[in-house]
C-alpha cells in the first residue's frame, strides 16, 4: 500500500530574495570595519608616531653607496711617485643598528679615529637612514683594528668600504707645488688646478635590505668608478730634494725670512726643480703655518735687483747700441731729476767697460749705457723676455708680475727699471728670462708637466704645447754670456764663490730692496739673489736662487752664489754633463 506524502508548507513569496540582501549587508559591515582599522592604523602612522615607524620602514628599503675613485699618481720625471694613493677604507655606520648605542659608540670612535663627537653622534642616530660616513680615508691597517675593536667591544652597525688614502712617499719634497688634498677636495697645488684628470669619477651602488642585512638576491645596481689619470712632471725628484737642503741651510744660515731655488732645462724649458723655503710635508699640512703652503716661487713677487741687468744690456747689444767692450765713465754718483743714483760700492771716477758694468755690478754704468734705448724700446725686449706676464706652467695664483704700462714710463722709471728696481718678476718667470741669455737669445716657455694636461679652468699645458721665440740675437747673448763670465772672477768680479770647478759657469748676482707690506714702501730689508748657468759656452741647466731678507749682512754673491754652485755641481754631475774644457772669458773690465 502506497504511503501518500505529506504536503510541505509553501514559503512565503520573497524568502529567495531576503538571504541574499542579509549576506550583503553583512558583507557591507566586514569592509567597514577593514577600511576602519585601516584608517586607524594610517593615523597611527601620519599623525601620532611617524619617526619610529619611518625607521622601521628603513629597515626594509634601498641604500646608496658611493664607490670612490683611485686617484691618479702625480710622477716625477722618471716615473717615481711624488703623491699615489695607498690601499685605505672608509667607515661607515648603519643607524637603524646604532642608534641604541650611539653615545658609547661615538666616544669609542672619537678616541680611535679623532672625529668629531656631536657629529659623529648626530650620523650614529639619524633617523631613516642606513648609510652614514663616519671616517674617509682612514689608512687600512687602522679602520680594520678600529672595525675589530668594535665588535669586540659589541657595537653592531659599523663597516668598512674601499676608499683609497692619498700619500706623499717623498714628504716636503715638492711639497709647495704637488699640493694636498682635504677631507673632501684637493686644497693647493698640482692637486686642485689638474682635479679633474686626477680625481677621475666616483661610481655608486643601489642595494636592498631588509632586517638590517643586504638580501643577496634584491634589487642591486653598480655603477662602477670612472679611475683617475696619472700627471707626470718634469720634476726630478732626487734633484729637488737636494736643491731644497741647500736652500734651507741657506736660508738658515744667512738668518734670511724665506727663499726660492728653480732649475731649469736651457733647451727644454723644463722645470727640474721648483723648491721654496719654508716648505712642509704633504702628509700632514695642518701642522704647518698656511703662509707656507703656497708656491713662493710662482705666487711671490719682488724686485729682482741687478739680475735685471743681464736683461737690460743684452737688449741694448741686440739693439746695436753698444758692444761688451764699449767704455763708460762711470761717476761715484748720478743726478738724476728727482734723486741721485748710487752704486753699492764707494768709487770716484772709474772707467768701466760694459762686461766691467757687469762684472762689478754698477748701477750707475747700466743707466748711462741704458741712455741709449729709443723711448719704449726697453719695455719691448722685457716684455719679449717674458716679464709682465704668467708663465701659465699650470700653478693656481701664478702671479704675473709687475711691469709698469709704457704709457706711464718716464726717464726716472726706466732708470730704475734697468737695474732691477720699479719692476717685479716671480722666480720662475726670471729664471726664464735668464735662461733666454743661456738659449743663444731664443726664450723657451717653461713647463712643469711631461706632454698634455689640461687645468680645471680649461687651459691646455705641458711640453707638448712649449712655445719659443727669438728675443735678441745670438750674437748679443754670446757677449752677454762673455761678460756674465766676469762675475765669477776672483778678481774682477763679485761673486767668485759661485764657481763650479772645472767648469765655465755665466752668472749674475741681485741684491733689492724690499717693500714691506705693512707700509707698502721699502722698509730696510734687502733680497739677494744668484741667476746663471753652465757650461756657459754649452749651457745645459740655468739656476737661480733667491734669499729673501738675509740678517747676515750678506749680498747676491756671499749669500745665494754659494748655493747656485752647490746646485749647478750636482745637477751636471747628475746628468753626467762633461766640461767643455775651453778658455774662460778675459773680457777687459776697465780701459
């Protein structure tokens, strides 16, 4: 028998509908609530506590380093290093791992490295960063056991990083023209005019962490550093060493205030010594005065004294007004409009031939003899020799001189001009002059670097780019060279101590007054000086040395001839250069 089913109860009209709409408003009030907590947690993080939640976004994030570059060696001549670079770190701090210990940490590093503790305590502590500098340059051995006394001491966060240290193997040895670099930029010489050849361009990386550590496989981005080019001078190294002794026992011993010694290539132009005194070592400048970390010897000006009269008489023989053997009468005083010119020796009458002029350095011969220059004529020639003018070897502040306008030339002017006075020259710019004489009257630009090179300021340099030019005859410096031979006589002339045995030596002796530069006006102190060059038939080096404000009562001759020898000597015995084994000089000097 069939069971009949019961009938189900009909739902009412709508039922199907109604779930629908609740799960939906229920769906409504989850978001609500996510997007609330959401909000919360926004406002949390914008307006309540910012900082600290920066920082914990820190630790997960990208950091930059900078890959510094190998700055490029400055050469001497043969190669050997006058400033390289040696294997250095520099180290660095995370914040995110240092902040807890920072005062402790900042002290340990004041003690170990001489930074400075509120800024390094600063860098230990900033807020959203992962990468700090704490030390740059710090030599290898010294940041590895500052790095392992660190995390024996347990501070975490520190680390190293290559950053090469700048060194200068030869100390004081070129000092005043290589330069020194800062913290962060060259600050003189060498170093700061040819930066950008030297320094070359640093590189960088871009690297993710997270937990404070690097994630091996993240986002990573290298830049690789651009090295810096090497810059070769023509400097000789065991040369400048050597000029720089002797010119400090010079300087010494005459109790003078400063000096200044340059030799020079006669044919080349090329600078084998630029040496100044005071000097101080490139490895550690602060420890000396600032006035003494400049280049004397291109930035320092002066009146040059009678050195000057090698120009002034080779210039009038080239003129074809006198000869070395034309007669002068020569007064022991001149009347000359606004003052009476002197020699520095007391004489009546004498009667002095020009290489006599020469040889006894009188300044009343030069005048009467100087008489002779068409007007202009003698600030032609000294500009043609280089004076007024840089000599552009590539030394930031090179100091161009001073050779009054010819507009402004009067007979008083050129009087003084003509023996060395009313005019002022920088050693390198005079020793180029001088070395004219030496070239058979042709002036070869100086050079201090080997080929090319191009200074920051955009100029090109070096002996690739020398430049010459004839400035009087050949037969006018041969004279000059003749009767410059006087000088060293031991009994004609003033300054037999700069002789060079077996060998012909042409020089001239300078002595100057100087302006002080409290008064802008002569003051009482004298410069010496000593210019010439050897073998004087054959000359291959010209030198000239310069002492300012000796207290020894010495002149050109007792005082900077001495050293000339001494520098002359071992610049030939150096460069093996045989003597010529010809006659010296026996040009009359009186008739």
């Amino acid at each position: 028998m069939r069971q009949s089913r019961r009938p189900q109860p009909r739902r009412p009209r709508g039922s199907r509908r109604g779930a629908p709409q609740l799960r939906l408003r229920f769906g409504f009030i989850v978001i609500a609530m996510v997007l609330s907590v959401f909000g919360a947690r926004l406002v949390q993080l914008q307006g309540i506590d910012p900082n600290s939640y920066a920082a914990m976004a820190a630790a997960e994030g990208l950091v930059n380093v900078d890959l510094p570059a190998q700055r490029g060696d400055i050469l001497d001549r043969n190669g050997e290093p006058l400033a390289d670079s040696v294997a250095g770190y520099m180290l660095v701090a995370d914040p995110y791992m240092t902040t807890d210990q920072a005062p402790e940490m900042a002290k340990f590093l004041t003690n170990r490295l001489h930074v400075d503790y509120f800024s390094t305590l600063k860098k230990l502590r900033a807020e959203g960063s992962r990468f700090e500098y704490i030390a740059r340059r710090v030599p290898a051995t010294l940041a590895t056991d500052v790095l392992t006394a660190a995390r024996h001491e347990g501070f975490e966060g520190l680390d190293i990083r290559r950053d090469p240290v700048r060194d200068y193997p030869a100390g004081d040895v070129a000092a005043n023209i290589i330069g020194f670099l800062g913290t962060d930029e060259p600050l003189a010489g060498l170093e700061r005019t040819f930066n950008a050849q030297l320094a070359g361009k640093d590189g960088s990386a871009r690297y993710e962490v997270g937990g404070g550590n690097r994630i091996p496989l993240g986002e990573s981005t290298i830049t690789a550093p651009v090295e810096g080019q090497d810059l070769h001078t023509t400097i000789d190294r065991d040369l400048q060493w050597y000029t720089q002794r002797v010119l400090r026992q010079t300087v010494e011993d005459a109790r003078g205030d400063s000096g200044m010694a340059v030799v020079m290539d006669t044919l080349t132009g090329e600078l084998l010594s630029v040496a100044d005194y005071p000097t101080f070592d490139a490895n550690s400048p602060q420890e000396s005065p600032k006035a003494d970390l400049g280049s004397r010897s291109t930035s320092d000006v002066y009146e040059p004294g009678s050195v000057e009269k090698v120009l002034t008489l080779s210039s009038l023989i080239d003129a074809g007004k006198v000869t070395d053997k034309t007669r002068l009468k020569v007064p022991g005083e001149l009347d000359r409009e606004d003052r009476a010119i002197h020699d520095w020796f007391p004489h009546d009458l004498i009667r002095l031939t020009l290489a006599g002029v020469i040889a006894k350095s009188s300044n009343i011969g030069t005048v009467l003899a100087a008489d002779k220059f068409r007007t202009g004529q003698l600030y032609d020639y000294l500009r043609s020799f280089g004076l007024g003018e840089r000599t552009d070897v590539g030394m930031r502040g090179e100091s161009p001189g001073i050779l009054p306008a010819k507009a402004l030339w009067t007979h008083q002017t050129q009087d003084r001009i003509a023996f060395g006075q009313s005019l002022s020259v920088n050693a390198v710019q005079m020793a180029a002059a001088v070395n004219t004489i030496a070239n058979g009257g042709v002036r070869v630009s100086p050079s201090l670097v080997r080929g090319s090179a191009t200074t920051d300021d955009g100029q090109v340099v070096g002996t690739d780019h020398t430049r010459t030019h004839r400035v009087v005859s050949e037969r006018a410096a041969h004279q000059m060279m003749l009767m410059m031979e006087r000088v060293l006589d031991p009994e004609d002339g003033v300054a037999p101590g700069a002789a060079v045995p077996g060998y012909r030596v042409a020089g001239k002796t300078g002595t100057a007054q100087a302006v002080g530069e409290a008064c802008g006006c002569y003051d009482g102190t004298f410069n010496v000086s000593f210019a010439g060059f050897a073998p004087a038939d054959k000359p291959r080096f010209t030198v000239y040395v310069v002492v300012k404000n000796p207290r020894n009562g010495g002149g050109g001759g007792s005082v900077a001839g001495p050293a000339f020898a001494k520098i002359m000597s071992y610049a030939l015995r150096r460069y093996a250069v045989p003597p010529t084994e010809t006659t010296p000089s026996h040009l009359p000097v009186e008739w």
